[in-house]
C-alpha cells in the first residue's frame, strides 16, 4: 500500500493540488488541498472509473445501472510516481493525473490522446436544494465524433449537439425535442480512429454538450449527486458498446413469438373487437403472434381489474386466442386510484406503499383512472408486493407480457408533468427526494413487472415492454420509443432512434409502426413496415383517434406488401434470434449503424439512414415520399442484392431502385442466413428442414446459427444448438465446414443449402471427404443441395 505521498508545492496557490495519494487494491484515492478526493478504481484494463467529492467522504455507493454480475478483472495494474503526475498503467491503457490541477488525462499505450480533462471536475454549491452542480469538461479534437444517449430525436452523430436526461412524457413529439422517456447517460467517442465510452453514472438530471458552447470541449455535468463516471477504451466501437452493456447488464433471451410481428391500438375493445382482430389476421394469413389491450379493458382504469362489460370472461378469451397462436399482451402504469373499495389501493395503503410528499402527504397526481396514488418501486418491499399482483393476470388468466407504460412518471394537469421534486423515495436504502429517483422510477416499476411476470409466467420466460427507462433497464423490460406520429419525418427518426438505442445497450426496441398519434397515408406505412420488421421490436400502435391502422387498412398495394414483409421477418427469425443470442451472451448490438461496422471509414460518421441487421444484411429504409429510388451509402466489402443477387463493391455512394414494393437490401458476401418456413405464429409450423442461404465469396467467412427450445430455460443447462460455419470459396470450389455446440436437437435433420453467386457449374460434391451424388442433393426447382445436419465438411467442386 502506498501512503501519503507529499508534494513540494502545496499551499493556496495550487487549491486543486494533490497532497496524498492511497492505495487499496485497485482503489486509487487522490486527495487534494482544497479538501476534493478522486477515486480511481480500474475494473478492466480497458475500463475505469472516476469518483469525485468535494466533502472527502463519498456517498453510499450503489447504483440501479450496474449489474452484479458484470465482468471485473485486469491483467496489469501499474502506478508511477513522479515528481509532477500519477501515472496508472493497465494492459490497455496509460492514466495521467496531474498532481498541480488534479486534470486527468486517459492515453493508449502508444500515447495517442483518448480523453484529456479540459477544466476536468469542478463544481458549484446548489442554494435552492444542498449539495453540488457537479460538473466535467474534456477537450475535444477536430472531427471528434459523439454517438448514443438513447432515444434522443436528432441526428445520429451528436456533435454540435446539447441534451439533457430528465424521463418525459412528450406526446407526438418532433426533431430536436428533449428531453423524452429515457435516461441513458452513455456516448461514444470516436477521435482519429480511436472509440471511447463514457458512463455517467447519475440518476439526478444531467445534460450534456459536445461542442456546441465551445467548439473543442465537450462537457457533462449534474444538478447533484457526485460526479460519478466510467471510462470505456475500444479502440473499436464495439469494444467499447459490449463492455458498457456487460456493465450495465445484459437480458435473457426472449420466448422467440416476441420477436414475431405484434399488434396495438388505443384501444382493442369490447372482447369482440380483439377477437375479429385476430380473426382477420388469420383469414388474410398475415403473420401475427400478439395483440395488446390498452387501459380501457380495466374496469375504470384501475390496474389488475377487468371491465366485465368488455371481457366477460378474459380467461376464454385469452385462451380461445392463444389456440390460434395470439398471445395478450396488456397494459399497467403506475397510477393507483384513489378508491377505498379497490383492493390494489387498500392493500398499498395499509402498508404505506406509496410515495409521500416531503411533509408527509401522499403523493397524489391525476392520471387516467382521475386521482391516483403511486408506489415507490424505489422501495424493495414495494416490488415484492407489486411482483406478487400479476398472479392473476399471468398464471390464472393466461396473460403472456405485460405493457408498462406512463411510468416516467406521467402526471396530467400539472405544469411539470411528472411528479414534484420534494416527493421522497426509500432508494433501496438510500432516502432521497425525486431529484433524484426520477429517472429510475421507471425502471424500477419495470423490473417489479419482470420479476411478476417471469415468477408467474415459469418455466416459460417473461416478456415486459416499457416507455421509461434508465441505463441497465435491458436487464428486465424491451422498449419503444414513445408517442411518436404520423408523418415521415418521424419514419426518419425511427430509424435514427432504433439505431442509437442499440449502441446504448438497449437493442430490445422498436418504434410505433405507422406513427402513434395521426393518420399515416397508404405509401407511409408501406414503408414504415418494410422498416419496422428488421427492427428488433415490431409492433404496429396507433392512438385510433384518427382511424384504423391495421394491416389491411389501406388498399391491395398496401396489405400485400404488409404481408410480404411480415413474412419476411419471420422467415428471419433464426437469423434474428441468433442475433439476439449475440446480444445477451456478449453485449453486441442486434441493429449496427454503419459507424459501428466500419469506425475507420470517415463517410460512415454521419450516416443516419443505413445500417446493418445483425452482422451480413445491410438495410437502407425509403424515407420520403412518392420515389421510385435513392442513393445510399454502400460499406466496405462486397454485397448482394438481395432482390437480384447483383453483386455491387461497397466503399461508395449509389443508386438503387425502390418502387413501393421494394426497400433496397443487400447481404455481405460470404454470409449463410438461416431461413425457416412463413409461419402465421411461432410454434404454428413444425421446422423439418432448415434452409441456409450462401453468398459465395472468394475467401473465407463465418456464420453461426444459434437454436433452442424457443422458450424456457433449458437453454441455461446446455440444450442449445450452435452450428458454426466457415465458408471458403476458391475460383472452382464451394467449402463449407461446421462445427457443433449444444446438447439441444432440432426437430430438423436436412439443412437445405440455397447458393448464391457461385461463379462455377458444380460436377462435384464430397461430404466428409466422400463423394456423393449431385444428382441425390439437388432439386430441379432450384439452385440448392440438400444433406444431413450432422456432417463436419461439405466441398462443391467444379471444372477445373
């Protein structure tokens, strides 16, 4: 342990100089003359964190962000000192602090500048409420780039940007509007090639600026709390969005029917209105695995209650859908009437569940139901009774997800539209105001709702969505982005908004397809769906205030393409469930912009319409009205076109053609993509043959297919199935190996290879090394070969 290191030139002149330094393990404490302390605690080589008070004592430290179960460890932990700074080296980066200003700045080991503090941590006194505006400051280079923070409505690339993080209702939102529903106080850096991330781990408002006051600083800063953050070293992007998200946590794998295509309205009542809707599902055969019921199937809004003038019998109802493959879905916010007849409220009451105003009052808001009371979910107690509250719901009545919405919270006819500052929370044993609890409220309540509905909903898995969020809230809940509205702007920011959410580790989202609130037009949601089913989440909601927004709402032109590219995606479910695999086992986003995919290429840096779905389909979306084409940036590589197999070389801008039918697609050479059969539900079709496309490449690529039981959690003890592949592609031959992980076995045994792009005519076909007939693998339908699942090398030779 090193103790107690003086410095020559302490004394007034230098108020932010260190004058000890102490060392507890990998805990680095820094204490300057003016009474500041900075803790520096290294939890990898590529990650760190900084801790700042002005009191010399730290606060409690907890945070709701952080996930217990994330990956500490470090190979190298090295401190120098010398006359004039602390160096602390790991195996990946070098930390200086100055010993004169207590500045901080972060470098390679090459030396190449990371993050340097500007003014680094200062600070000013909070008059109205105690405590501090904690504020930092970092210098910023020339084409320094700033990617992430959720679900802001701007352009991709927050350079030039300021925001701020204060979970908001805002109804029908437009471009630039902040703050919204989400809290998630993470961007990424990119400066001359190298990726960093930055965490700051404050739960009070915060905001930051990337270069808008001052063209080369940017800052974050706080209304209170500590100036509390991590630091994140790539060099790569994905680097840095997998250890962020590992820190953060990770979810579980979702039952696969979420991934399929889900239906929503404002509101889906009486019972008959819910059932002709999946009827009509059915009968047009448009693939369809949910329906949600908005506030009005309760009985007056209250929650856990149903209106028996709507739903007589919820439980047939519920089970008569689930026969042809419909899974309910239902809403519950937060707001509790005031009604001593209601057993919720009584129950809440009795045990003093609910939130008090400073002096003492209950915490009380207008939301739907009229005057309403609201749980502190900040309060461990409190979840545990609101866990137990989906019971009946979930077990008796058969409910399979729960829909947390208004939880930002929302609260009507008020100026603030949320509740007062002075309301107090538990904090899980921190007592605090909703300073600070107000944007984990949301959370909070949606991990009560997870825990019910995964406690209820066992051995099958849970599925939760919500509005509200704060960073580590992908541990419990999927997302949508809001009341969003009918209008192509908003068809541009969904893809803006889906794209930042993934790199903030939140990849379980999607958008209100066809807009929230308005109408769209026929050629708007034709194109809203082509996107909206290679978003991780896909759901059609509409507020139905001005009309219906079904399907097959529009005319012929319009369901048929529904049709078709909702058939599409769940021909991709095992590409996209593989994907998601990816995602909950090493933190890799499911959609990747284009920065992501080639960080070193600079016309990637302000892409915001492009991106790539999984690893090998690269998706450029339609985003304006009545074109028949338009140009699009094409990365690195060589892709298919998926609609023509026209080979095109990426690096470059160009134009494709889009009539109403088509949205432009592409799939990088090499890939093998896992298709099953259209399905009108997950589960309606057994899958006794597996079909892999393959784009040839000259050269070598990898692709993995990742199976289960498509829900439970038998995939935890081993029963999956991960069929890695390497294609090798020679000017005469077609190689593909595999190689098989899992104890799980698939209903399937023949895997059907459709080819691709390869460049020869095939005379010969060896299996493990042996020979086969071409004539037995082919079909005269099309250009594919079918085998057995369980072969180690498959080589397609031509003329030599």
């Amino acid at each position: 342990m090193i103790t107690n290191t003086q410095l020559e030139y302490r004394g007034n002149q230098f108020p932010n100089a260190i004058k000890s330094f102490e060392q507890t393990i990998n805990n680095l404490f820094f204490t300057a003359e003016n009474g500041v302390v900075l803790c520096v605690t290294v939890l990898r080589d590529s990650l760190l964190r900084f801790r700042f008070t002005t009191e010399g004592v730290f606060e409690n430290d907890f945070s709701y962000a952080i996930d217990e179960e994330s990956i500490h460890g470090y190979n190298k932990l090295e401190v120098v000192d010398d006359t004039y700074k602390y160096t602390i080296i790991t195996n990946k980066v070098k930390c200086i602090i100055n010993k004169a200003d207590m500045r901080v700045g972060i470098y390679d080991l090459e030396g190449n500048s990371i993050l340097e503090d500007e003014l680094g941590f200062h600070w000013e006194e909070n008059y109205e409420y105690g405590g501090n505006i904690v504020k930092m400051s970092k210098s910023t280079v020339d084409g320094e780039s700033f990617y992430g923070l959720g679900d802001k409505p701007t352009h991709f690339n927050l350079k030039g940007k300021r925001v701020s993080n204060w979970n908001t209702d805002e109804y029908a939102y437009n471009t630039d509007r902040d703050p919204l529903y989400k809290t998630v106080p993470f961007y990424v850096g990119l400066r001359k090639g190298i990726a960093y991330g930055v965490f700051f781990d404050n739960t009070f408002r915060t905001y930051f600026d990337f270069c808008q006051e001052r063209r080369n600083v940017t800052s974050f800063w706080a209304d209170g709390g500590e100036m509390n953050y991590y630091f994140f070293y790539g060099p790569e992007m994905q680097q840095v969005v997998s250890v962020y998200t590992d820190l953060t946590g990770k979810p579980e794998l979702p039952p696969l029917w979420a991934l399929g295509y889900h239906q929503c309205k404002w509101s889906y009542y009486p019972e008959a209105k819910v059932r002709d809707t999946a009827a009509k599902f059915r009968e047009l055969q448009i693939p369809c695995d949910a329906i949600y019921l908005d506030i009005d199937y309760m009985e007056g809004f209250r929650c856990f209650t149903w209106n028996k003038n709507y739903f007589p019998d919820p439980k047939k109802m519920v089970a008569d859908l689930m026969e042809d493959g419909i899974k309910t879905i239902v809403i519950i916010d937060p707001g509790i009437k005031v009604d001593p007849e209601y057993s919720v409220f009584q129950e809440a009451l009795e045990n003093d569940y609910f939130c008090h105003r400073a002096d003492g009052p209950y915490m009380r808001g207008k939301v739907w139901p009229g005057r309403c009371y609201f749980p502190d979910f900040t309060n461990p107690e409190v979840r545990e009774w609101w866990t137990d509250l989906f019971e009946e719901l979930i077990e008796d009545i058969g409910v399979k997800g729960v829909w947390n919405d208004m939880n930002e919270p929302a609260v009507m006819e008020v100026p603030t539209k949320t509740f007062p500052l002075d309301v107090r929370h538990d904090y899980d044993g921190n007592p605090c105001s909703h300073r600070k609890a107000h944007n984990v409220y949301g959370m909070q309540m949606s991990r009560a709702t997870y825990e019910g509905v995964k406690k209820f909903a066992y051995p099958k898995r849970p599925f939760v969505i919500t509005r509200a969020a704060y960073s580590g809230t992908q541990r419990f809940t999927s997302f949508w982005t809001g009341d969003n509205v009918a209008n192509w702007e908003h068809l541009w920011l969904a893809t803006v908004q889906v794209q930042r959410m993934c790199i903030s580790g939140m990849s379980f989202v999607g958008t209100d397809i066809g807009g929230f609130a308005e109408q769209p037009t026929g050629e708007l949601y034709a194109r809203w769906i082509q996107l909206g089913v290679f978003h991780p989440f896909c759901r059609t909601h509409s507020s139905g205030d001005h009309g219906e927004q079904e399907p097959w709402s529009f005319d012929e032109d319009v369901l048929n393409i529904s049709r078709k590219y909702i058939e599409l995606r769940y021909t991709l479910l095992p590409y996209l469930y593989t994907a998601f695999w990816r995602y909950a086992t090493e933190g890799e986003p499911i959609i990747k912009p284009l920065v992501y995919f080639d960080q070193t290429d600079v016309q990637t840096h302000y892409r915001t319409d492009e991106f790539i779905f999984g690893r090998k389909i690269l998706v450029c979306p339609i985003l304006e009205f009545n074109v028949q084409g338009r140009r699009m940036y094409v990365p690195r590589g060589k892709w298919f076109n998926y609609w023509t197999d026209e080979v095109v070389t990426g690096g470059r801008e160009m134009w494709v053609e889009a009539p109403l039918h088509i949205m432009p697609m592409f799939i990088k050479e090499g890939a093998i993509i896992p298709r099953y059969p259209v399905q009108q539900y997950v589960g309606e079709k057994t899958i006794d043959e597996l079909t892999l496309d393959v784009y040839y490449k000259l050269g070598e690529e990898k692709s993995l297919v990742y199976e289960d039981a498509q829900d439970g959690y038998d995939y935890t003890k081993g029963r999956y199935s991960i069929m890695n592949f390497k294609l090798i592609g020679k000017k005469d031959e077609l190689v593909i190996q595999q190689h098989h992980e899992g104890k799980f076995d698939t209903d399937y045994n023949d895997l059907k290879f459709r080819l691709h792009g390869v460049p020869f005519e095939i005379t010969k076909v060896f299996i493990d090394n042996e020979e086969v007939s071409l004539k037995d693998l082919t079909s005269d339908s099309e250009n594919a070969i079918k085998v057995n699942k369980i072969f180690s090398d498959i080589r397609l030779v031509g003329n030599k």
